[in-house]
C-alpha cells in the first residue's frame, strides 16, 4: 500500500477507527490514552485521560487489523508541507497530553499534524 511522509494512516480497530500519521521509514507517530479519569457525572462516553504521543512502526501499531491511507479532508483543507508535518509530529513524541474522546483524540492530533486545525469525523 502506497504512504508518504505526512499521509494520515486510518487503522480499523472494530468498531473504531484509530488514526496516525505517517513520518517515513514505516514509522508512524500517533496519540493513545494512557490513563482513563471517569467522568465526574458518572456519563459514558466522554472518555478524558491522560494521552501520549508515540511514534513506532506501522506494522506493529496495526498489527492484524486492516488500515488505508484516508487524507479525507484534503478536499477542504490544505495540508501543510510534509517535511513540516513530520517535523512536527516527530518533535511531540512522548509528549503527555490530555485526551479528550470528544474533543482532543487521535483523528485530532493527526488532523492537526496534516492541516494545523484540529478537525475530526
């Protein structure tokens, strides 16, 4: 499967979809929670943690599950240079930083990282 340094990477995890961006080498860098903080009204599904930035080889985050290049939102927004993306992405790795399902997640940061907006599905 064709990749460029600076592609979003959508893995396919089930129900989910978890999203990295890809900085060369078969290297992704990407953003997962690493701590759970349960909601103080006691409501699902605005999971908050603490999160990290990762970078690692693409075919161990994806392990047996499938994944695409998905630049989805090329067509409404314009992605900064790669070597400035990779840059960027590779100079937040193992960043702490808070996790947010609803509002700082991984299609977030990789967003952020292709377009410098922090835009999702």
């Amino acid at each position: 499967m064709g990749r460029k340094p600076g592609d979003l990477i959508e893995i396919f995890r089930g129900g989910h979809s978890c999203w990295a961006v890809y900085v060369g080498g078969g290297n992704v860098v990407y953003f997962v929670i690493t701590e759970y903080y349960p909601s103080p009204s006691g409501l699902a599904g605005n999971a908050v943690g603490g999160g990290k930035v990762l970078k690692k080889n693409l075919e161990d985050v994806v392990e047996k599950d499938r994944w695409r290049v998905n630049n989805f939102l090329d067509h409404k927004y314009r992605p900064g240079p790669a070597d400035d993306m990779v840059k960027k992405a590779c100079s937040l790795v193992d960043t702490d930083l808070q996790y947010d399902l609803g509002d700082y997640n991984c299609d977030r940061f990789a967003t952020e990282m292709r377009y410098g907006l922090r835009v999702g599905r």
